[in-house]
C-alpha cells in the first residue's frame, strides 16, 4: 500500500511537472515575435484575455492567471508596448510584463519649429492613426514626446499643445516686468522671434533684452524672420530676403512698423519664454552676426555700423558676398 501510495504520488509530481511545463515554461500556439500594448490600469486578467487571444501562451487565460499567482512575483504588469521575443514561454512573458522595459517611441520637435512642420512631422510618424491636425503657431511646445502604436494623431499634437499651456501657466506669474509684453501670447509672439534670431543658448536673454528695450521705446524689431514667415509659413525660404518683401505690410513684417507681429512665427522652446519674461539687463538695442555663429551687440547705432562693417568684411572673406 506505502509504495503504490508512493508511486501515485510521484506520478502526481511527474504530472505536474508536464503540466506546468506545457502550461508556463513553452511558448503558446503561435511563437510570435508579438506586440502588446497594456492600457493604464490593465489588470492581469485582461492582459491573459489579450494573450490569449493572439496565441501567445498556451492553454488559455484561465490558466496563464492560476500560473501567475503561483509561480509569479505578484507584482502589477505595467502599462506600455511590449516586444515579446519569439518563442517567449508565458513565464517569460509574465516577467516582462511586469519588470521590463516597455518600447519607447519618441517624436522629437525642435525649438523654433513652425505649426507647418510640426504637422508634417506628426503626419509622418509611424504607428501612429488618423489625420494630424494643423496647430496654431505657437501652440505647441518643441519637446521629446512618447507615443504608443496606434494612438491618433491628433491626441498627440494635442499633448503638445497642453504642455505649452502647462509651461506658460508656469512662467507667467514669474515674469520680472523688465519686458513690455501683456499677455502670455505676447511672450510667446516675441519669444518665437528670440528663437529664430539665435541659435546659442548663451545668448537668449540678451536677445530677449535687446528687442524688449525695441518694444520699449517704440522702435521697430527688424526681425527677418518676421518678413519671411508669411511666404514659406515658417519653412527656410532659401534665397535672400527681397526688398520688395521687406516693405510688404503683412501684419508680420516688423521692418515694416514697430511692435510685435500679428501672431507667433514658430513654436517657442520653453528656454526663449523664459528669457522674454526675464530678459538681461543692457542698455543694447542693436545686434548683427559674429561669424561665430554668435552676435555682438551695441547700444549706440554707430557701434553698430562699425559691428556691420566688420561682419561685413568676414562675408567677403567667405566669399559670401
């Protein structure tokens, strides 16, 4: 009686072994590679039914649940896309679930990138569904933003767009008051110009400072970027600005009357808003290339004459002009 009790009891164990191998340790009916996307606030019994259902793991939803309680951490599974490897047995995938780094898809908008590109952009990127809206320039903050497969378009660029609310809401009530600017739009409208006039980080707030102490005293900005965005809509325009353009009255053209133009020329980073609301402080009121890819600056306009001649003569040099 003792060794047939021992023998049901060891094929008990060996059963169990095949059942939990069958069960937890082998991959499902169709070996993958698969993608899952997990939803915030998935539970592992609605992430079993979506395995399941693409034949990732053997026997059925059910079962995956009973293993994982038994064998597995315990530990939530997370929200994300996952890559499960081919041929990854549910125990594997459990782990990944819970522990692994879900796929990391990113798309990137750099400052000073005008609403049209912004568009092309979003309209370009993989995975994603749907149209992909035009945003109203100067209303999306230039970031590194994730996305899942399959989320629309459109929910993306308006991701975007919350942030920059989020980013304004935050540095308004900080300005100092140095600049004349009335309205968080007003920041953003000079804040695109400040990002189109320099590429150096160093430089921001002087330039935020030279054009404040401009609005200041009523002076025009002379923003060449002002003059080429109603052409291209933001877009390089490729060719020298010409005199006809720079006298066109185009509500943005700021060769053309003094103040700020009718709207935003591209979506300001946060870094250029800052310093539009926290410019330097200088007396200078006029700027030209370095040839560094830099400016130097004047307070006086024949400081500045002397500043052209010699950026002049650098062109020359070039070969430039």
């Amino acid at each position: 009686m003792i060794k047939r009790l021992a023998w049901l009891a060891g094929f008990a164990a060996a059963a169990l072994l095949v059942v939990t191998w069958l069960l937890w340790w082998r991959p499902g009916a169709d070996p993958g590679p698969h993608t899952i996307i997990v939803e915030e606030g998935s539970t592992l019994g609605s992430v079993a039914s979506q395995l399941e259902q693409i034949d990732a793991i053997p026997g059925n939803s059910t079962t995956f649940r009973g293993f994982a309680r038994l064998f597995g951490s315990g530990d939530p599974v997370q929200a994300g896309e996952f890559e499960l490897p081919q041929g990854a047995s549910a125990s594997a995938i459990l782990d990944l679930l819970q522990h692994g780094q879900p796929v990391q898809r990113l798309i990137t908008i750099p400052e000073g990138t005008p609403s049209i590109l912004v568009q092309e952009r979003v309209a370009a990127t993989p995975h994603l569904v749907g149209e992909a809206p035009l945003p109203e320039e100067g209303s999306v903050l230039p970031n590194s933003y994730g996305y899942q497969r399959g989320e629309a378009r459109a929910a993306v660029i308006a991701r975007m767009q919350s942030a920059m609310d989020k980013t304004l809401a935050e540095l308004w009530p900080k300005r100092t008051g140095k600049c004349p600017v009335n309205s968080p739009q007003e920041a953003v409208n000079l804040a695109a110009i400040v990002e189109k006039e320099t590429a150096k980080p160093a430089e921001r707030r002087t330039v935020a400072g030279v054009y404040c102490n401009r609005l200041r005293i009523g002076m025009k900005l002379d923003a060449d970027p002002t003059v080429i965005y109603p052409i291209t809509k933001g877009k390089p325009l490729g060719r020298r600005i010409l005199r006809s353009e720079l006298m066109a009255d185009t509500g943005y053209n700021t060769y053309r009357s003094p103040g700020l133009p009718a709207g935003p020329i591209a979506n300001p980073g946060r870094d250029s808003i800052a310093a539009v609301l926290d410019p330097a402080d200088t007396s200078a009121i006029y700027f030209v290339a370095d040839g560094t890819g830099g400016h130097i600056f004047a307070d006086t306009f024949a400081e500045h004459q002397e500043n052209v001649r010699r950026w002049y003569a650098i062109r020359r040099a070039r070969g430039e002009m």
